[in-house]
C-alpha cells in the first residue's frame, strides 16, 4: 500500500478528507494516520522493542496458564 504525507492548509485537508471518504464508501480500502496516531504507534513499537532487549518479554504457555488459574 503506498502511503502520503499531506500538510496544508485547513480548507484543502478538509477537500482531501472529504474525497478520501467518498473513496471509502465506494468500498476502498482506505487508512488514514495523522501525525499524533503515528507518533503513539510509534512510541509502542521503539518500547516493545526496547522491551525486548531487556529481556521483559513473556511464553504465551506462561500468560496462559496464569490467566487461567486466575479465575
């Protein structure tokens, strides 16, 4: 999937924004991310990594088995 960045002014982005939902009700596949969800998604993924680094990383058999026994 290709990707775009779009900065400009309020009126245009409100035209793009208008048209990208048009594309959307006719049925294709559209994802938008502005700025603030890509700086969160970001932040979670460079933390999941870090994470891993330091070894805080978990067997799915052990979060299993622990959410089990937890009811």
């Amino acid at each position: 999937m290709q990707t775009l960045h779009v900065k400009t002014n309020e009126k245009v982005m409100t035209k793009i924004l208008d048209f990208i939902n048009t594309l959307s009700r006719q049925g294709d596949e559209i994802e938008v991310l502005d700025d603030k969800i890509y700086a969160y998604e970001k932040q979670q993924i460079d933390q999941s990594l870090q994470d891993i680094k330091e070894g805080k990383v978990y067997d799915i058999e052990e979060v299993e088995r622990e959410l089990l026994n937890a009811s």
